[in-house]
C-alpha cells in the first residue's frame, strides 16, 4: 500500500466551521458559537443558570453529515462551565444539554447568549482529507496502521509530512476527533459525530486548545462527551 492508496483509505469528509467572516442574520439556518438562538416555546426547555448557550448547528444546512446525525436538522448544546473542574471524567454528559431537532416548525427565536464567549456566526466549509492524530491509533484501521509503520521503516517516511494534510483542530461536524489519547475508545455503538473547539476569536479557551468530542449512539439517543488537549 503506497501513500496514495493510504490517503485514498484513511481520509474521511467532514464540515469544519470559520468563526465570524459575514454578517449574520440571525435566522433560522445560522450555525453559532456562544449563542442559541432557536428552541422550543420559552418555559419547555429551561435549565438552570449553571447551563450557558454555547453552540448552534444547523445539519441541514450544512455540506456534510454523518450518516448518525442524518435525521435531526438542527442540534444546540448548553453547557455548565463546572466541566473544567471535572475533565478526568471518562464521560462528561452530565454537564452538557443536548437537543437535537428532527424538524424545524414550530421552533420559537429564543436568542441565548452565552455569558462567557463571544459569540460568532459560523461559516460551514466541506473537506475531503480529514484524518485522524497517529496519536489516536484506534480511529485507524490496523491494515492502514501496519502500512504506514512499514513504510516509515523502510523509505522513512513522516505520517504528518506525507500523509496528513491537515489537522483540523476546529469546530466539526464528522471526519474524526483532531486528537484524543491513545487507548481513548467507546466502542463501535459510539460514533464520533462532531467536536466544539477552542475559539481565539471567540474567547473560547478549553485548557489548552483542546476540544470537546462528542460521541453518539444512534439506537439509544445516548451522547457521550470526552474532552482532550494538546
């Protein structure tokens, strides 16, 4: 297997947002970090004031979905920012409200902004040369792994020289987590469908330019949520 054909093997899509760049409009459509402008009638989804309103992800709307994600049009996630006191948790669900949306009527503007970011309208990209850190060696495949440390040793070839293009440490939506320890693993009934990053622009720091990663079970409607960082 040459570096073509491991490209062609390993590389996945995915969307990946650019924070800010037009003027928003605020209407239904609008992917947003540090707001949630959209939900259901005022009073049927309140959490307490621990919760802040960090992200808005309109799937339909966007270039790429993974096949998990195919049938909700619109997820927003509320977060208790006490999560950096507890990230040696294997699953920090607990601290995240995740609603995910299969239609869009009778969704009500509820306009929440976050009281710790700025926030930022996204603008959605597609990519098709997503691929995972070599340091998280369970999102590759042990065929392509072998085939990459063979070639290493033999024509001393780098992963992150000729094979990776890129590693998008950003907000994402598919492809894989832009990195997460090795060993870290939830198994085939989870599947890594998109991660929130952190966000200069919008004065998002999680420790130290880490990611939330999000996990999903599709037959069980159940979220797992891991956190990494450099």
């Amino acid at each position: 297997m040459n570096i073509t054909k491991i490209k062609d093997a390993l590389f996945k899509q995915a969307t990946i947002f650019q924070t800010g760049g037009f003027r928003p409009t605020e209407e239904l459509g609008e992917s947003w970090i540090g707001k949630v402008l959209w939900g259901k009638e005022r009073g049927a989804e309140t959490y307490s004031s621990n919760y802040d309103p960090i992200f808005t992800i309109f799937l339909n709307q966007l270039p790429y979905v993974p096949r998990e994600l195919k049938r909700y049009q619109l997820i927003t996630v509320y977060m208790d920012f006490n999560v950096f006191n507890n990230l040696n948790k294997d699953n920090l669900v607990s601290y995240f409200k995740i609603n995910c949306y299969t239609h869009l009527d009778g969704l009500q503007k509820i306009n929440k902004q976050s009281s710790k970011i700025k926030p930022f309208p996204l603008t959605p990209l597609i990519i098709n040369n997503d691929a995972p850190s070599w340091e998280d060696s369970d999102s590759i495949a042990p065929d392509i792994e072998n085939a990459i440390t063979r070639l290493e040793s033999d024509e001393g070839m780098e992963y992150y020289e000729d094979i990776v293009e890129k590693i998008y440490s950003t907000h994402k939506v598919g492809g894989y987590p832009s990195f997460t320890q090795s060993g870290v693993s939830f198994g085939e009934d989870y599947s890594f469908v998109f991660q929130i990053s952190s966000d200069e622009k919008a004065q998002f720091n999680i420790v130290d330019s880490g990611s939330f990663y999000f996990f999903f079970n599709q037959e069980k409607q159940d979220w797992i949520v891991y956190c990494d960082f450099y």
